[in-house]
C-alpha cells in the first residue's frame, strides 16, 4: 500500500534590507556609468576598430565603396617618399620633444623644492603655458621664430647676429624648431610630475641623506634624482604618445608640411590623404600605424603599474 508523502511548502527567505540597500547602490551606479562606458564604446573603441578595419579597405574615393585590399594601402605607404620622411621628422620631433620637458621639468622641479620667496607665483608662470590653447601656441611662436621678426629681431638688437637662424623655416632644422614651443607648453606639466615626486621623498630620508653628509646638490645627485626615475619614465609614455598626435600646433606655426616636408609629421599626412584627397582607406592604415606605435609604448607601461 503505498503512503502518500506530504511536502511541506518551502517559505521563501526574506531578504535583508541591508542587502536590498546594497543591491540598489549597486543599480543606482550602474545607471550613472551607464552612459559614459556607451559613449567611450561607440566613439573610442567603436571607431578605433573601425579604422582598423577601413585601412584593410579600397575606400580611397568619394563614393562609398569597400572592397577587400588586404596590405595593399600599407604597401603604398611604404612606397611613398613622404610617409618615411614623416616617420623621421617624427622621430626628430619625439626625441628633442620628449628630452627637453624631462630636462627642463625636473630642473624647474629641483628649484622649487628648494626654499625660494614667491613659490606660488613661479608655480603658475611654469604651467600657464599647459593651459594655452596648443592653436594659439603655435600661432605666438610662429611670430617669434619668423626669420624677420620675433627672436631674430631680438638677436640682431643685442648685437647677436651669430643666434640668427630660419628655425621652422630651415631644412636641417626645421621640425625640431617646432619641438620647442612643444616642449614649452608641455614643460610645466612634467615640473608638477617631478614636484610631486620630490616632496614626497619623506623627511626620514632627508634626514640621513644629511646624516651621511648628503648636502645640497649631493642630495638631489643620490636621493632626489633615483626617486624621480618612475616619475620620468611615466612622463616619457605620456609625453611620448602625445607627441605622436600633435598636428595643431605645428598645423598653426608651420601652416603645413613645409618645402621638402621639411615640417611635416604624420598626423598631418593623415589628415591631408583623408579629407583633402579623400583617400579614406590610406589614412586609415597611417592612423592605424600610428595606434601600433602607440600600443607599443603604452603596454609595457600598463604592465609594469600592473606589477607594482
């Protein structure tokens, strides 16, 4: 004879209020991010991947046409006179560009953090220019590196005639006269960088660095410049990947890629082939160089801030 079993309603657990207190914070900050990780996936990583995907494309046309052409876009950069002359200014620029903020940011550094009257003052003199407008840079040093006038003009007064030179305007020269105002609007950006770092050096290091008859430059020389070195390599990647971007100042001072493209860069190259010349495709696949360069300075960083 079988025995019916009798099951005993299961009464569901009630939920704490702590726990929907949680669950709703966690709703409400969803909701707010929301809209920012949709806007930086659709117009960062959407139209970086589209980009990628154009520069395998035969778009190089007003009308909208996408075969496939595999390498062939990157195959025509690498026959072109002026993508490697490009790559060189590039080079140029990026080295006297990154050296003279690094330089110049940790000297100006070192001299505030010893005591001085008037720190505040000299502390917006040095990162105004950070705030300047990079078009309106490029516009004022272009007056001042014009052959007639600006520093020239200065040199000649002085009875300097020797320090007259063309700047952008000369061939062997050229782009890295343009690395100058760069590096002058960009200097007080690493100064902070570098300021940080040095007064963060704690006072019980200060202490027996003079204990062990570290004094003044001897300091700096063993304590203050080895604490810097994750500073500046930080500031390298940075400033290193906003060198490869730069096109409006030197668009503003040059007023293009020069005679020769003596002053031309690849952002400017990009931006002539794609909307000039309305080869779509070609500048994608210069963009998309530029993105590997880019990716080649950026993910040993991340994996080192990873580490540490």
């Amino acid at each position: 004879m079988a025995t019916a079993t009798l099951t005993t309603p299961r009464t569901p657990v009630p939920v704490a209020p702590r726990t929907r207190r949680r669950l709703s914070e966690r709703a409400q900050a969803a909701l707010m991010i929301a809209p920012t990780i949709t806007i930086v996936l659709i117009f960062i990583y959407g139209f970086l991947f589209w980009t990628i995907f154009l520069s395998f494309m035969g778009w190089n046309d007003v009308t909208f046409e996408l075969p496939f052409r595999g390498l062939n876009n990157f195959v025509r950069l690498y026959e072109s006179d002026r993508f490697w002359i490009d790559i060189q200014n590039q080079a140029k620029f990026s080295f006297f560009f990154v050296g003279q903020c690094l330089g110049l940011g940790f000297l100006l550094a070192v001299l505030l953090d010893r005591p001085i009257l008037g720190e505040s003052f000299f502390k917006t003199i040095y990162i105004f220019p950070f705030a300047v407008s990079s078009i309106v840079t490029g516009v004022i040093w272009r007056w001042l590196m014009y052959p007639d006038t600006g520093l020239n003009l200065l040199f000649r007064g002085a009875g300097l005639g020797f320090l007259e030179n063309k700047w952008y305007a000369e061939p062997s020269i050229g782009i890295i006269a343009v690395s100058v105002p760069a590096a002058w609007q960009m200097t007080g950006y690493t100064m902070a960088l570098f300021l940080a770092t040095l007064r963060g050096i704690s006072s019980d290091q200060r202490e027996a660095a003079a204990m062990d008859g570290a004094t003044g430059w001897q300091y700096y020389r063993y304590v203050a410049f080895p604490a810097c070195i994750p500073t500046a390599y930080s500031a390298t990647v940075i400033i290193g990947m906003l060198s490869m971007r730069t096109f409006d100042l030197p668009a503003a001072m040059t007023g293009g890629a020069g005679a020769g493209y003596r002053t031309d860069m690849p952002t400017l190259f990009m931006f002539e082939t794609t909307f000039q010349q309305y080869r779509y495709s070609v500048g994608a696949a210069i963009a998309t160089l530029m993105i590997a360069v880019s990716l080649v300075l950026l993910v040993p960083y991340l994996r080192d801030a990873d580490q540490n």
